[in-house]
C-alpha cells in the first residue's frame, strides 16, 4: 500500500489538522506555530501558506515608547478595554531580554494570570534575538498567524529605541508612540527618530510633572512633520496604572481607522508595507539558499580566515559569489 | 586614440588618487568615502576593494551604553588619553537621531571643537537609518576605512539598545559597556542584553549615588555568564565629565588585547567576526542583485497589492522568486 501524500515530510492530513487547529485558537497550537515561526522551519513555511487566506481582518496595533514608558501596563489595560467590546486578542511583546539569558517566558506567565481564564486574550513574548530571519519578519508574521486565528486585535508592543524595534511597529495599522514625562535630554533625542512613525501619541504617567512640556514639545515637532495623509496625530493622556485615559486612546485608534478607510489610505498603507515585508522575505529567502547550496558553514569559515589574513578581500569574494549563485547547483 | 582605462566607469587613475588620499588621512577624502559607504554605492564598493589590504592594523573599540550614560564625554576623553600616548584616533558616533530631521552633522562640529587643529582625530557620525546595506555593515566598512586610513585606534560608539546597535560593538576587537547609577528597573532589562557582549564595563557617573549597587549587580550577573575565552571583564568606575577613571580604563583596554593575543584568541575571533560580516554583506548583495535583475519596483508594488488583497500568498511568491534567481537573466 502506497505510504500517505506528504508535503515535503509533514503529512498533508496533520497539516490541515494543525491549520484547524491554529484557526480555532487553540493556545497549544499558537504556542507551537509560533515557535516554529521563530525557528525559521520549513514547518513554518508551509503553515504560513495555508493559513494566509484567513488573515487580513485583523487591526494591528503597534505600540512603542521608551524603557520605563509603561507599554505593558497600557497594554494590558487597553486588551481589557476591548475586551468589554467583546473583541478577541492576541498580544506580542518584544521583549528586549537577552537571548542568552531568556526570561520572556515568566514574564508571560505573570501578565497571562492578570487575564487568568479569559481565552479571549492571547499573550506572546518574542525575545529580540536568536532566529534566523530577523525580528522583524518573525513578528510579522506572528501577527497574520493571529490574524488568521481569529483575533480580532493584534497588540504589538516593543521597545521603541532600536531600529529593528521600530521597523516592527512601523508595520503595524496604527502605530501608538508612548512617551512620558521627565525621561531627560538624551530621550528626547531618541523620541524625534520614532516621531514620524507616530499616528496616535500617548503621554503616560501624565499625572506627573512635565506632562504639559511634552505635549508642548510634541505640538513643536508635529508643526516640522510633514504627513502625506494629513492626519494629525492626536496626543491621549493617560495614567495606565490607573486605567486613565485607556477608554480615550481606544477612542483614538478607532478615530485614525475611520479616517483612514473613510480617505481610502488603508489598502494604500498595506500595499507600502507588504513591499517592505516582501523585500524582507527575499532577503532571508535568498540568503536561506545561498548558505544551503552554495556556502556551507565549514567554506565559510575558511573564506572568514582568509579575509581576517588579509589573503583575500572580503568585497571581492561577496561579488563573486553573487555571481555565481544560482548558476551552478550543488 | 582609445580612451584611458576604465573601472567600471571611474578612471583607475583617478581611483588610485582617491584611494591614495584616503590612505594618507586626507579628511576631505574620508567625508567623501564615507558618504559613498553611506549610500552603498559602487565607488565604495571599488575604494573598499583597494584599501582592504592596507588595514587590519588599528584597535577597533566599540563603546556602548545607555541613552545618558556620557558615552560622548567618554570617547571624547578615553581619545584624549590615546593622544597623549602619541595615537590616532578616528571616531564612529552612531546617532540615534531620525533620517528625516537631520541633526549628527551639528554634533560633530561641536565635538570637533574640542580637538581644534588636532589632525590626529577624525570624528564622524552616522545616522541609524537611511543607508541601503543596513547599519551594522556600513560601520564596520567606515571602522575598516579609517584603520587602512592608517588610524592606530577606531573608537566606535553607540546606543546599547537596539539590536542594530548591539551588532555594530560586537563586531569590535573589544566592547566596552557603559552603565551608570540610578537608571532605573527598566534599564537593568536592557542591561541584561548586553551583558554578554562587554569585556570591560564602565560605571560612569561613579560619584553618583548607586555606583556600589551597579557594581554588586554586574558582580552578580558575571558569576552566571560563562565566557568561552575565560576573560574576566573588569569594572573601572569613571567620572568622565571630570576625565576622572580615563587612564584607568586604557589600561582595562591594553590589558584585554594582552591577555587576548597571549591566549592567540585574537585571530579566532576576527575570524568569528568575518564570518559573521560576511553573511551580512552577501544578504545585502544577494538582495542588490535580485532588485536589479529579476524584481523591479513596479512588479513588487504589483506583487504588494496582490497580497494585501490576498489574491496571492507571500510565502509562496517568495520562494518562487528565489527558485527562479539566477536561472533567468533580464
């Protein structure tokens, strides 16, 4: 009897069950692709393709700010606000802890027990290091993996200081910038590289001194900004420990997104970043090839040595090897 | 009569002045090189081709810490203290500052007030975004410009938090972290990240309250980190505003690279870093080459709508474009 059809090794059947199963959000399932999809396999691949179809109803909220901010609290309560709005959740939190080191998980635990047996939130930390094709494309592809199991929401939170960070949140549909008050000099500096990714602003802890000169700094900048949709990103204040103001920012996002269909900016805006994604993908995709066909880890070391020797240079060598790829197949 | 030589459309002749010029310390000519390194064109491409053989002989230095650590008061004096011992310097301050706004240029007129008429010390900064190859990359050609520009010493510096960043020090002979006092939960995450890349750390700001405390918390995390090359990375305490710490901490410096050519570990880990240089440089090449032959910007922004209308799934496209690059030529 002929053995079952497989797909490159995995079974069609279990495929489609664990399609199901991920479309149905199923934590265990989640926590499996997601995985996966950090471990850049080829398991991955081949979900993501299945699942694709299903995504793209999802809003994809992206929220940054500065360490100290408060993003996880004002994240957590603005999952909670939605949740009144009976809206499911899946949250991402890319958390600058060390790969090394690892710690996201008790982070997870300690934030899952705050939503303790609500399965209409999902929470996720992503460590900002240690996969393969970048943190980027990882997260991205978390998100459509929770758009097509059903959430209604993706939250991704970052640290809104690295540029790996912000071309994470850049991504999103709607990118929340959270600052606070009395972070110092060197903040501000940080803040102007994250200020034209900002639709909505947040001023957190706005309850203490210096509330007013970030706003008033905000206005300053924003009258520098040029935005090609006109938008004026309005700035919320809010006090997250408290739950101030989370009710006005989700009053916010939904603003943006009415306006945002109400000018046809939305498929616009997915067409800019589906090119930034793509570009993104190539760039893993190609690279992928190149080191399983045509350069493997023992040449490279041998070529790392040649260079480090000053017996070959390292310019010319990329250059050749470009060349040459996809010519000859090993 | 024929025309001279040509390499791809530069006159060799005219190259080998430039390259000759950028050798000699030239600073107009090392604005210029970097500038063409900035914007990833083919005249660095060739200038890099050439100078590589004559580098390899400075100490490259990355420094790195928190936003309001003094990073720029450090590098600023540590370079004085290289000064004295009759060293040059050229210095790589990577901005955090927006592509949009500008802004590293001002920075360094003011910095390079402070070495008035000192040939001996050429500082540049550059932006974190708004190059094509990626910022890591970019770095490491300037930090090899000005070592074959015939620098003694390359100090690079940077914020510690992004990823970006993070790879640019690690890509140094020898990372130097900067923490200071009273910085807060938050920053001790951040911390956590970069932990494993310092060989030497810098408590600056030590005659703040809280020094002790950072010092016990490195204590603390170096009995957990296990380091292959048996280094112990030590503490010097700086006050750098007041120079206070600077000689000390050139000597941490000397003793690391002692200890590291003693233990013939300084080869193994150019080559650990080429290698890893390497993989960058031939994604970003790889990426050039399938842009200019086999994807132009209409057929991506095609390609783009395509899947924001979900009438084609990203995963497979990309793997199509992949398996196709190199077989077809345009």
């Amino acid at each position: 009897m002929p053995a079952p059809p497989e797909i490159q090794g995995r079974p069609a059947a279990a495929l489609d069950t664990f399609v199901e199963r991920v479309r149905s959000g199923n934590v265990r399932a989640l926590a499996r692709a997601i995985t996966a999809i950090e471990n850049n396999s080829s398991e991955a691949s081949r979900l993501m393709k299945a699942l694709f179809p299903y995504s793209g109803h999802a809003s994809v909220i992206g929220m940054t700010g500065s360490p100290g901010a408060g993003k996880s609290t004002l994240v957590d309560h603005l999952a909670r606000e939605y949740r009144k709005q009976e809206k499911t959740i899946g949250i991402i939190a890319v958390d600058p802890t060390s790969p090394y080191t690892g710690g996201a998980i008790l982070g997870d635990r300690i934030r899952m027990q705050a939503h303790h047996a609500d399965t209409g939130i999902y929470i996720r930390s992503m460590a900002t290091r240690g996969f393969l094709g970048g943190l980027a494309p990882a997260t991205a592809d978390v998100a459509t993996l929770l758009d097509a199991a059903g959430k209604d929401i993706v939250l991704i939170e970052t640290v809104g200081v690295g540029q790996d960070e912000i071309d994470i949140v850049r991504l999103a549909d709607v990118t929340v910038v959270i600052l606070v008050p009395g972070m110092g000099d060197d903040v501000q500096t940080i803040k102007a590289g994250i200020m034209e990714i900002a639709d909505i602003f947040v001023i957190n802890k706005s309850d203490r001194e210096g509330a007013d000169r970030v706003e008033r700094e905000i206005r300053a900048m924003q009258t520098l900004a040029i935005r090609r949709d006109d938008w004026m990103p309005p700035i919320v204040k809010t006090v997250a420990s408290e739950g101030t103001g989370v009710p006005e920012l989700a009053k916010a996002i939904a603003s943006y997104r009415e306006y945002f269909e109400s000018k046809d900016l939305a498929l616009r805006k997915k067409v800019s970043n589906w090119r930034e994604r793509l570009v993104e993908m190539l760039r893993t995709a190609l690279l992928d090839r190149m080191m399983r066909e045509h350069l493997d880890p023992e040449h490279l070391t041998e070529y790392a040595r040649e260079i480090a020797e000053r017996r070959r240079d390292p310019y010319s060598l990329v250059e050749e090897l470009v060349r040459s790829f996809g010519e000859k197949h090993v």
